[in-house]
C-alpha cells in the first residue's frame, strides 16, 4: 500500500533562494498554460491537453531563460495538473469552477519530482537544486531502507516554519492480531471521540479557541493594513508579510494540535478492536447544525470547520488498511435521538441537552455514548454473524449491559 513521510528539510541559503524560484517558474507556468487555454477556448471552443501543453512548456523555457532553473518534470507535473482539472472541469460543468489563476500572495505552491531523485537516510537529491539535508526523529533506521529502495515521488512543500519533503513510497502492511472485538464510534463538538464502551477522547478545545481568536485579529489587522496599503498605493510591506507568516503559523499550530490528536486515538483504538463502527456522515451537513443560542452555534461552526472532523475518519480509514482491521458504515440519521435501551426516538431532543432522557421506558445516558452504542447495534446488524461467531455477540451485548447498567442513571 502507499504511504507518505513527512520530513522537514534544511536547506542553506543558495538552496532556499532556489527553491523559491522554482514555486514561482510552477506558478508561472500554471498562469501561462491557462492563459493560453482560455484564448484558445474564446476561439475555437476546445481545449489543448497534456501532451500539447508539454511542447508549449518547451517553447517558454526557451523565451524565458530562468525557467531552466527548475527541472523540466517538475514543470509538466503542472500541465498533468491542469489537464486533470480542466477534464474534470467539462465533466461537471455544474458541480465545479473553472481552473483560476494563481497569485502569488495566496498559492501554496508544491514542487512534484517524479523520478531523478536519491535519498539518503541524511539527506535528498533534488534535479537542479542538488543535496539537501533533512532530520526526522521518528523513522527508525532500519526503515528507511524500505522507503529507499520503495520511494515513488517527491514533493517539496514551502510552509511558515520551513521547507517540507513528502515522501511517497511503498509501505508492507503491518496486521494486528483477530481478536474479534467490535466497537461503535461518535464523533461530536463536546467529547471529540466517544467509543461505545464508555471511553471518551477530548481534544484540547480551549486552547483550539484561544488560537482561532488570536488568528482571527490578525486577520482583522491584515485586512485593515492592507486597505490603508491599497489607499497609498503601496504595493509591498514588511509587516503585513510579517503578520500574514504569523497568522499561518497559528493555524499549523492548530493542524498540529488535532492531526497528533486523531494519530494517537486512532492508533489506540486499532490496537484494542478488529471491527470499528463509524457513521457514514455527510460533512457538509455538520456546518448546517442549528442552535437557539446564535453566538454559540457561530462558536460551533467556527470550532468544526478549523478541527477538521473529516481528517480524523481518513486517518482512520488509512490505519484500518495498514493494520488489517474492519471499518463499518453505517446509517448516521437519528443516532443520537434513539434510545439503545428501548429503540423509540425522541426528536425533540436540542442539541443543547448534554443527556438522553427516554420519555418511553425511562432510560438516562449520556448522550455521545447513546449514540456510540446505536452505532455499535446498526454495525453488528451489517457485520456477518459468521465472522464473530454468534456465541461473541451475545457476551459482547451482555457485558455491555452489565458494564454499564448501574452507571445509566446517575441523577
């Protein structure tokens, strides 16, 4: 199966200036191609495709002489690029916009080197930049011999705290013993991640909030500067620069904080069951959630869309294939408003209320962990009785019950 490392890259300051230069000849050359694709669309109603645009690319290099900086397959990686989403483009012409251009204050430019590369367990070869040096405290040494005789490509990532390499190769999957176990999984704003047998995974949510406000008045302040640049006509400052590489170091902070998040509860839960049970959710849906109060849903929608819910169930999913381990989809509609006890859905249940209170049977639980357990039940329905052996079900809903009966009804 694929997989991709990520290692942090030291190059000295000639090395630096030059890969700078190269982001901006693949910026160029994006901008240029798509130039060329929209006359000639105004004129003829078609388009030119990759191997066109690859000839095209041959005569800019010889009008523009610094594009022969950048390794000639690092440029037509854009035109592929470009190819795939102008294909995608006149296929769902009502889905998705036109390819646009690329300014040079918002893109974030990758470099993809497909071949021409070495790597070390020091250091990488990049065409026309040369050796660079890079550290990773993680990989172990043995390892790196199966990423160096496996690596397909290269991408080369400029971000706030440095340059980044990602390492794509070819990874032998590391099964984890059957043990059989299954579990429910919910995913909410109050308790990150609930397991169905009662453990529950919180993310640092304050310090997440704290951030977004810092991120926020930056921006307030960068819009502001940039108004009174635009009144001056100044086209470049220092400080807005400043207070824009400021800002996205805040949000890294904050990818950091979740993605170490979802690793580690992933990789916690992998290790315990075979089975894992999860919603089949539409995100999109997520940032419609409505609230009485107006600031706290705003507070909501702000927390969803920054902790990014959708990166936790790839994680996952990608472990799950690694180790060998089940992932269930299933129903996500009224989970949360069911009763597991009895089955009868209460919907007028608020999103508010921190706990289920059947009004049929009587029934109190805490409402991420009702609708963990209404995920477990739906999952073992779809799961063959033959894989699990029909004797295991039956211990796995009766420890259930006892684990858990006395401590349903703690009011």
């Amino acid at each position: 199966m694929k997989a991709t490392i990520k290692v942090k890259l030291y190059p000295n300051h000639k090395k630096a200036r030059h890969l700078r230069q190269s982001l901006g000849n693949v910026r160029f050359i994006w901008n240029k191609l798509l130039e060329m694709e929209i006359k000639l669309y105004e004129k003829e109603k078609r388009f030119i495709w990759y191997f066109e645009m690859c000839k095209e690319i041959t005569k800019l290099r010889g009008k523009h002489p610094f594009l022969k900086e950048t390794s000639g397959l690092v440029l037509q990686q854009m035109a592929r690029k470009l190819h795939f989403a102008l294909k995608n483009f006149v296929k769902h012409k009502d889905m998705l916009d036109f390819p646009k251009f690329k300014k040079k204050s918002r893109y974030d430019g990758i470099l993809i080197y497909p071949k021409d590369f070495k790597i070390t367990n020091k250091a990488i070869y990049l065409p026309k930049i040369g050796w660079v040096r890079f550290r990773d405290k993680i990989v172990k040494k043995t390892q790196w011999n199966e990423i160096v005789s496996t690596a397909k490509q290269i991408w080369v990532k400029e971000e706030p705290d440095g340059f980044f390499a990602y390492i794509q190769y070819e990874k032998n999957p590391e099964p984890k013993p059957s043990n059989g176990k299954v579990v429910g999984i919910d995913v909410g704003i109050r308790n990150t991640v609930t397991l169905s047998n009662g453990e529950v995974y919180k993310i640092d949510k304050e310090k997440i909030m704290r951030l977004i406000e810092v991120s926020e008045y930056l921006q307030s302040i960068i819009d502001k500067k940039r108004e009174i640049n635009k009144k001056r006509k100044i086209k470049f400052s220092r400080r807005l620069e400043y207070l824009r590489r400021k800002r996205l170091k805040i949000l890294k902070k904050i990818r950091n904080i979740y993605e170490d998040f979802y690793y580690k509860a992933t990789n916690h839960i992998l290790n315990s069951h075979e089975y894992v049970v999860i919603e089949d959710l539409d995100l999109s849906e997520l940032m419609q959630v409505e609230h009485k109060n107006e600031k706290a849903e705003r507070n909501i929608h702000k927390y969803l869309m920054y902790i990014a819910i959708g990166r936790f169930f790839s994680i996952l999913e990608y472990k799950a294939q690694l180790y060998d381990r089940k992932v269930v989809k299933v129903e996500p509609k009224d989970t949360s408003k069911t009763c597991s006890n009895c089955g009868y859905v209460y919907h007028e249940l608020e999103l508010s209320d921190k706990n289920f209170r059947c009004p049929k049977c009587g029934f109190r639980i805490d409402r991420d962990l009702n609708a963990s357990v209404n995920i477990l039940k739906r999952g073992l329905e779809l799961i063959a009785p033959s894989r699990l052996g029909r004797s295991s079900i039956g211990v796995k809903w009766q420890g259930l019950c006892l684990a858990y009966t006395p401590n349903l009804h703690p009011f």
